[in-house]
C-alpha cells in the first residue's frame, strides 16, 4: 500500500489527550466537593446558562415542542420508529435460558435492565437530535425504569428540536447541561441530580475523558473519540460520491478522521480534488478542511485483501463499502463500529434515520466492541438451583476436593456440610471429601 496523504502523527494526538484529561480530573473532583455548586458554575462558565433548576419543566418541554412543525415532529417520530423496531428486533434475540446441566443440576441466566440511565446529547456546535433516538429509545425498549437526559443549551437556551426528541423519546427527566458537569452531575449526583448506574451517549473530548474517568464508579457504553469514517472504494464509484461521504463526517469536528482506502489511484486523486471543490462550497467547510488537512488520509492498495488486512488495523467507527462486491468486506472484515454496504446507503443514513444505533466505537476499540445496542443496557446475571440430595452431595465431592487442592479450607467446608446432610458421609472438618 501507499499514502498520498496523511493525517496527524500519534504522539500530537497524545499530547492532546493529555491536555484534556488533566481538565476533567480536576472539574470531577470539584463537582465531588461542591456539588450542584460547581456544576452550576461550570454550566455559567462555559455554555452561559445560569438557572437555580437545570431540570426542564412540563412547560419548557411543551414550549419546545411548539417550537417545531408538524412535519419536523413526524420526521422524528418516524427516525425513533426505526430505531425501536431495530432495538425490539435485538431484544427478542436476548433469550433468558434455564438447563438441566446434570440430574438435579439446573443453572439459567436472565437478562435484567439497568435501574437507572443517563443519557448525554450533544449540541453545543449542532442540536445533534438524532442522539436522543439512540439512546433513550433503546434504553426504554431494554426496559430501563429510570432514565435522564443531558444536553447542553444551543445559543443559550434548550434546544428545542434535542428537548423534542427527548421527550417525543420517553426521557424521564430532561436537563439543559453540556460537558464535563453534565457527565459529572449524573454519574456522582447532586442536591438537584439523584446518580445514574450507566452512562450513554457520544461527545466531545471532554465529555468522553469524563466517561472514561467515571468508568467503574458508573458504567458506560463505551470510550469514545472523535467520529471516524473510513471509505472503501474501487473503480464502480467516482470521486464526488467518495469526497461527498468523506467531507460529511469531517463536518463533524477538526479533529474528526477522514480516509479513504482504494485500489485505484485514479479514483484516490479524483477523490483529492473533489474534496478541494467541495470545500469551496461546502457550509461547513472551516471544520471540515481542518479535519481533513490534520486527520484525513487516502491510501492505496493493491487488492480488495490488502484493504480487509488495513481496514482492520484501522478499526474505524464507520466503514462505508462502495466496490464490486461489499459483501466480501462483510464476510472478512473483523473490525468496524459499523458497515454500510454499496452506494445506496451511507453513514448518514445510519447517523440519523435507518434504524441501527449510532453510537459506535472509536480509536481503535472496534478491536473488542461493538456499538450501543439494546444489550448494553441489560445485565445477563446467572442463578442456580440444586434440585436433589444426591446432585448437592455429588457436586459437594467434587467442590470439596478441588477447594483443597486450592487451600480453601472454609471454601470445602461449604460443600462438606452438604456432603454429611445429604449424602449421608462423614467427611471430617477440613479435609477433602474421599
């Protein structure tokens, strides 16, 4: 293979995550401190909203909501119509099991929601609507009881089109707070905010490094980075629709990777030039050429196996397939956030409308996870019941001997006493049973 661009080095990434980390260590820490306090100062500080109560009220959310046509109210509708039906199918897929594993024996495993979700939605650059669909929808058809959202004000007040989708969504408490206090307030709680068991939903690097630094003390769906898109492509396409899906999630942010991966340089060139013309008109082009001049890339390959071999290295969020066969990438690529197969679908579609979850793995963690699906938000938990005297001694003998062998005298104790009720043995204490 061969690069004929390519996009900033590891360590200026580094350097800038080191930046970002040590900013959200310290607004954590004083949101454990001081608790609404801090929250609120943050919130004044950075996105200019101050207010004694950041929770929405029954009012504000219907003011919203008559902020937006009819048309604007359908087409979110029909976007989380999708994303539930998507959602049911999956759940339907998450059977709980109950086996007889030996006579006697039965083990099973359910499958139980979180009690509690918070949910983050972006909108401090765009009211990033779609957000709300992905996370609060697939939230509710797990069957979470409780679930919060948070987003950032959009010029200065609730955006109303995120507060809708919230809403229209099912959240059960809605707040107008962005960033790193945002994360902070439902993970670790305030005098406003009760804490949340799992927090979802993409952002910025602050956000994400919050996410990251809360991880353990609450769950998370997953360590998110910038969005990503990486576009696979050979001769059957040109390089207009290649630069148009490359530039439309540049869009997303200066630090948002772009790189198309080809067997043609022919269409690699015709790809270049195409996203200098698109530049010069795009709307959003300011983000979208710092994105593409620090993080963009275009490769060529020899073969469509060279591009599965460097497409998995890459592991990229959105992997869009536009060649002969986009079936021969389904087949043998192993990592990506998620594929979009052929000229007819894009990542946009996936973003906003189609019905699978658009939050999906960055930075290379495609290599162990996928995205956010109506899973994450459940729990599988196993139990075990023994049904008779004979199956509790036979697997007391089995248990006793192996504790030993650990030196878990206590451990063997449990199953010996099994092993003398009801099996009739006399094992003596703290020996392995014969």
């Amino acid at each position: 293979m061969k690069y004929l661009k390519q996009g900033k080095q590891v360590d200026a990434i580094a350097s800038e995550d080191s930046k970002v980390r040590a900013s959200v260590e310290t607004a954590l820490a004083d949101i454990v401190s001081r608790g609404q306090a801090a929250v609120r100062e943050m919130s004044i500080k950075f996105d200019a909203l101050d207010r004694d109560d950041y929770r929405l009220t029954d009012k504000e959310i219907k003011s919203c909501l008559s902020e937006l046509s009819q048309r604007n109210i359908d087409d979110i509708k029909f976007a989380q119509e999708q994303v539930k039906n998507f959602a049911e199918h999956q759940r339907a897929a998450l059977l709980d099991i109950e086996v007889e594993t030996l006579p006697g024996v039965v083990l099973g495993h359910k499958n139980i929601p979180m009690n509690s979700v918070g949910c983050y939605v972006p909108g401090g650059k765009y009211p990033l609507l779609a957000s709300a669909h992905m996370s609060v929808v697939t939230a509710k058809v797990a069957g979470v009881p409780r679930i919060i959202t948070c987003a950032p004000p959009f010029m200065g007040k609730p955006a109303p089109a995120i507060v809708a989708a919230q809403h229209l969504a099912g959240a059960d408490e809605i707040y107008c707070l962005g960033g790193i206090q945002a994360i902070g307030a439902m993970a670790l709680g305030t005098e406003q905010v009760a804490p949340v068991d799992m927090l979802v939903g993409p952002g910025n690097a602050f956000v994400a490094e919050a996410k990251r630094q809360l991880y353990g003390r609450v769950g998370i769906d997953l360590f998110a980075g910038p969005t990503e898109t990486l576009v696979i492509a050979d001769d059957t396409v040109d390089g207009e629709l290649c630069a148009t899906d490359l530039l439309g999630q540049a869009e997303h942010g200066p630090n948002s990777p772009a790189i198309l991966l080809t067997t043609s340089e022919k269409l690699a060139r015709d790809t270049m030039a195409e996203v200098e013309r698109l530049l010069t008109i795009l709307p959003t082009a300011e983000i979208a050429r710092q994105a593409w001049n620090d993080y963009g890339a275009v490769i060529v390959c020899e073969d469509e196996a060279e591009m599965v071999k460097v497409a998995d290295d890459i592991a990229s969020e959105h992997v869009q397939v536009m060649t002969r066969d986009p079936d021969y990438f389904l087949d043998n690529m192993t990592n990506y956030g998620a594929l979009f197969l052929g000229p007819r679908t894009n990542v946009a579609f996936g973003d906003k409308v189609i019905g699978t979850n658009h939050t999906l793995p960055t930075k290379k963690t495609a290599r162990y996870t996928g995205g956010l699906w109506v899973g994450k938000f459940l729990k599988t938990v196993t139990y075990q019941r023994v049904l008779t005297d004979k199956a509790s001694a036979m697997i007391g003998e089995y248990c006793s001997r192996l504790c030993m062998l650990e030196g878990f005298t206590g451990h063997a104790e449990q199953a010996n006493v099994r092993v003398r009720r009801y099996g009739g043995k006399n094992v003596p204490y703290g020996t392995a049973a014969e």
